[in-house]
C-alpha cells in the first residue's frame, strides 16, 4: 500500500505519525517536506501532518484507529 505523509521538520505530530506507519508492514511511505514548497505550505501549513491513503486524506489532529483501518483495509 502506498501512503503519502505531508510534514515538517520539528512536528511533535508529525514524528508521531510517521513513527506509527514505520512501524507497519508492507508500506511504502513517501515523506513530503512541505517547507520545500510555498504552495504546500499554503495548502497545508496549519494542518500538518497529512496523510493521504488512495483516495482518503487525514490531518491533524490524526485518529489513530481510523489509521489503523485504513492501512489494513
């Protein structure tokens, strides 16, 4: 399953939720810096972290449980 996580650097959340799906089997994480670029930054700067899952998109605050169901779905 692909997964892609939107963070920053020195994102307490951030750590967390990327720590989690590392931690999963059969997961192919991208990480996104989106202080790499302005327009993510507009996008989701007050929302980070974000994870998108297919079609499903989380952010913060990330419920771990709909996490769960999502990557073992």
């Amino acid at each position: 399953m692909n997964i892609t996580i939107y963070v920053r650097e020195d994102c307490h959340l951030c750590a967390q939720v990327l720590s989690y799906l590392q931690l999963k089997k059969n997961l192919i994480i991208e990480i996104i810096d989106i202080d790499s670029d302005v327009q993510l930054q507009k996008k989701f700067g007050e929302i980070i972290p974000v994870v998108v899952i297919e079609e499903k998109i989380m952010h913060a605050p990330i419920d771990f449980i709909e996490l769960e169901k999502q990557i073992t779905a």
